[in-house]
C-alpha cells in the first residue's frame, strides 16, 4: 500500500504538536490533522515542568519561549483564612538543569508549538480535518477525514497517534476502554488579562482551601491571571459565569472591580482516567486521549508531553532502522504505570482541596497545622520512575542529569537525539562498546561530555557503577559495571529485524 506519510497524528493541541516535531525533526514523514482550523480557545494548561522544558529544548523551541514563561516560586496551600497547611517548591535544583516550574500564557505558548512543529519541512499540517474513521490493515491504517474545505477523503499510513484529547475518537475505534479514578469535581475557570499598573496579586501560586468555594489563584505571564473555581452545590455553570454573578459577586471577592478584563473562561468536570491501553495494534495514545488528570499538580500536558518523548524515538527506529514492532511494545508498560501514580497523587491532591464539609475542612487545617514537619515536607509529589519493560534496566527509568549550561551548550544538544553509553574511563567500556558506536550512540567518557561543574562525574560516581545508558528520551536504560551484558539484554529490541 501506498502510505501517505509514516505517521499519522489525530490533534494538533499541544501533545499532537510535541510528537509531529519530535517526528519531525528526525526527518519522518507526519500528517497531523486537527477538526479546528484555530488554537482550542477555553482556558486549559498554564503550567510546564522541567520535563516539558526539556523536550521543547530538543524541539529547538525553548530559548524562544523562555522569555514569555514565568518562574513558579511554589505553590502555597493554604486555609480559608490564608494560613498556611503546606507548600510545594517551586523553584528548586532540577535534573534537567532547567526550572522546575514556569507558568505560560497558553495561546502564545501552543502557537509557538505549532509553529515549531509546523515547521520541520515534513511534517504537513491539516487543519479543519476531522478524523471520522480507522480502519487497520496488516500494513497500515486508513484513516477516513472529514475536510470542511473539500470534503471526505483517506489517508493510509503505517503509524496513528491519537492526540485527539478526553473524548478521543481514536481510542473508541480502538476500542479501548478506561479506567476512572472516582474523582470528579466540576470547576469554573476565568482566564483575566490585568490593566496597568496590575493590582497586586501574589507572584506563586494558591490553593485556596476554603470548605465554602475550594479555588485556585494562578498568575500568568504579560499581567494575566486565573482563578479556577469549585461549582457548589444548587449552582450551574452559566449562571456563574455569566455576566450578573461572575464580576459583581465572584470575582468582586478576589480581586479589585476594574482592574482586570475576562479575557475567556470555561467549565470542566475534573476527573481522573487512564486508558487501559496505550496501544491497539497500529494505534497508540497520548496525552489526555491515555489520561487525564484534576490539574492540581499541573501535570496533565505534562505527561502527555512525557508520552510523546517516550514515544517518538521508538517509531522512528522501528519506521528508519527497521527495529522490531516489540520495541513500540515498550512504550506502554513504561509509560501507563507512570501516570497512573500521577493521577493518584493529583486525585489525593483534589481531595485534600475539594472538601466542601465544614467539619472535614477543619479537621484538615487543625492537623495541618498542627503539622510539626516543614511546610514542604508535607505533601509530598515526586516524577516516578518509567514502569518496567525490557529497556528499564537495573538503575534505569529516572531522567539522567543534564548540568545547567547556556543555550547550545546543554548535554542533550551535545548527545543529539541519540542514545549516549557515559564511563567514568574508557577501559570500563570493554567491546560492547563497538557495537553502540555502530548503532549510532554517543560513546563518552565523563570527561568527554560538557560538564564543566562535575555534575555528571560527581551523579556517576555516586550510581556505585562505571558505565550509564542514557537512552533517546533522556532516561537512564541501565547503571552497570557491565556493558555487554545491558547490551545483549536491549540490543534485540534495537536492531534491525529479519
Ligand atoms: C483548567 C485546566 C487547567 C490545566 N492546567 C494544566 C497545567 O497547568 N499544566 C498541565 O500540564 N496540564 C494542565 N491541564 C491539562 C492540559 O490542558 C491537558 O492535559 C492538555 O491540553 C492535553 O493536551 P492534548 O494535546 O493531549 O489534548 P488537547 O489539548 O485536548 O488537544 C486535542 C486536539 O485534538 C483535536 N481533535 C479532537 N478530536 C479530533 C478528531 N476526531 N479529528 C481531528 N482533530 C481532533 C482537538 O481539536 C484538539 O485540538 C489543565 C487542564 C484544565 C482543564
């Protein structure tokens, strides 16, 4: 069959973008189709972690975003009465050598996306097509699209990647059910655009737990502002949001009348859900078609940004090295286990927020309170390790460490999309060695890498091991004292097949 690209991507919202560019940028063939000709236009995520500032810096598009990103000092979670219960840093050491946590303006934030991943000459974007269809064959999938410009036509390629959000058509003609977490709260959301000189709000982020209307307070770079909402019982979302009770009443208690513009607002059910499966044959998810999540901790589009890294590297050796489909087998397992402990904490999170019973509430301040441990040491959210599979080795599955550089100096560029073999000295490699420099990998020693600071040296070191495997995605495969032995374990994932 003829195919017209090597893969196909079902949404062109911000994970969509992440993956056409990674794909991209490795010189694949991708059609990414989105229904809407324009960005989505309620307010969504604001937030990204070093994680997702990690993966624009391999898409190319991080120093251009930077300046528009604001630094989260933390978040404070505190009572109705603003004392505090505990609080999440925000502005600590990452292994990413980036900041931990910056907050965005999500329409300047996913047109710079697009843009990015619009513009490596393979990728062909299509806007205003919905995907009605899938059907599988052996060899591909042909994909049924509905133009609103010229109408119904089909596209067959060999890989789909639905990116295509909660209500995913892609996983239902999967066939993939899911799987609910029993969380569901409905919000408000008011996206404000501040007047200069802005009132004075608070530069980090709140959690407000207030049993009478749980909220959030979030700034936004360029004097923009959110408040998110819990809806309380006997009110509906359009009365609150509409113009007799959002600024007179709602809004009035937040901040000063006259000082802001609505810029746009909206309505969700936060829930937590994850796919049973990431992958249905010649189908995968991503992002919030695999998950979602309440967006207390931030992380949704996080870890949808995680899954398209995870993803990418393995559909372009299976597409270009012929590597065997086993490998794309990986992608789950890794990928699945790992969010659904994200989900978990942010559900816990929600729960902690969400308590509308007075009594409860109080319950929760007074033990808080009388919390004798840090105010960080409280509530505890840590990234955990990729989920087992063959290429998750002894030591594997956490990020390996990127020191802090410049623009252009950082490892990842230095490593390239590219697996990375790192010894403290060459005789530690032994003949193993050969076959990683064939396949393409960067074979280094720790004084070979740029690490002025040590960083590296000093994170080996402290493995108790001589050799690290970092893999594409920027994970570390596997510490080891023996190289041929991780190589025997991952090399029949890697190489080509027959
Ligand atoms: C209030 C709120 C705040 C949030 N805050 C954060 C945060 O701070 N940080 C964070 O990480 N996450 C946050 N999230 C979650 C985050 O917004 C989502 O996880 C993220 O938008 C998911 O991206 P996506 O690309 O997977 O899906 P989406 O953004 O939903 O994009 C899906 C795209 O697919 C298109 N599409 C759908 N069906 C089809 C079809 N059949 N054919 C063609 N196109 C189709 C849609 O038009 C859309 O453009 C928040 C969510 C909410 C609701």
């Amino acid at each position: 069959v003829e195919t017209d690209a090597d893969v196909a991507i079902v949404g062109f919202g911000p994970v969509g973008a992440v993956i056409a560019g990674l794909l991209g940028k490795r010189g694949l063939r991708v059609v990414i189709f989105d229904r809407h000709r324009g960005l989505y236009p309620l307010p969504r995520a604001a937030h990204i972690d070093h994680t997702g500032l990690r993966t624009l810096q391999e898409l190319g598009c991080l120093d251009r975003l930077l300046p528009h990103l604001l630094l989260n000092p933390g978040t404070d979670c505190v009572t109705a009465d603003r004392k505090l219960l505990f609080q999440i840093p925000g502005d600590v050491k990452t292994v990413s050598g980036l900041p931990a946590s910056m907050y965005f303006h999500q329409p300047t934030f996913d047109a710079e996306l697009r843009r990015t991943a619009a513009g490596f000459p393979s990728v062909d974007v299509q806007l205003g097509c919905e995907v009605v269809d899938a059907v599988e064959r052996a060899d591909g999938v042909t994909l049924t699209v509905e133009d609103a410009g010229t109408g119904r036509r089909q596209v067959t390629a060999p890989w789909v990647v639905g990116c295509d959000g909660a209500t995913s058509v892609v996983r239902q003609l999967a066939g993939i059910e899911t799987e609910d977490f029993g969380f569901a709260e409905q919000w408000l959301i008011f996206d404000l655009h501040l007047h200069d000189p802005p009132p004075p709000m608070p530069a980090q982020a709140i959690q407000v737990c207030d049993p009478r209307r749980p909220r959030t307070e979030l700034p936004m770079p360029d004097n923009h502002y959110r408040f998110e909402l819990m809806l309380m019982p006997g009110e509906t979302a359009d009365e609150q949001l509409g113009p007799d009770v959002a600024v007179p009443t709602i809004l009035a208690s937040l901040i000063p009348p006259g000082t802001f513009d609505i810029e746009r607002t909206g309505t969700y059910t936060f829930r937590g859900v994850v796919a049973r499966h990431f992958r249905a044959g010649r189908l995968f998810l991503a992002g919030d078609a695999a998950h979602l999540m309440p967006p207390f901790l931030g992380q949704g589009m996080n870890s949808g940004i995680r899954d398209a890294t995870n993803l990418a590297w393995k559909l372009e050796r299976v597409i270009c090295d012929n590597a065997p489909q086993a490998l794309l087998d990986t992608y789950e397992p890794e990928r699945r286990p790992h969010v659904a402990k994200i989900i978990q904490t942010a559900v816990d999170f929600g729960r902690i927020i969400c308590a509308t019973d007075p009594e409860v509430a109080a319950k929760r301040d007074r033990d808080y309170l009388a919390d004798t441990r840090p105010l960080d040491d409280r509530f505890h959210f840590r990234l955990p390790r990729l989920g087992a599979s063959p290429l998750v080795l002894d030591g594997g599955g956490t990020l390996f460490p990127q020191p802090q550089a410049a623009p252009g100096a950082r490892l990842d560029d230095w490593v390239g999309a590219n697996w990375l073999v790192l010894a403290s000295e060459r005789s530690a490699l032994g003949p193993a060695a050969g076959w990683w420099e064939a396949a393409g990998a960067r074979v280094a020693t720790v004084d070979e890498v740029p690490d002025p600071s040590g960083t590296i040296a000093r994170w080996l070191a402290r493995t108790g091991k001589p050799i690290a495997v970092m893999r594409p995605d920027r994970h570390v495969a596997a510490t080891t004292s023996d190289l041929s032995e991780v190589t025997q374990r991952v090399r029949p994932l890697l190489e080509a097949a027959g």
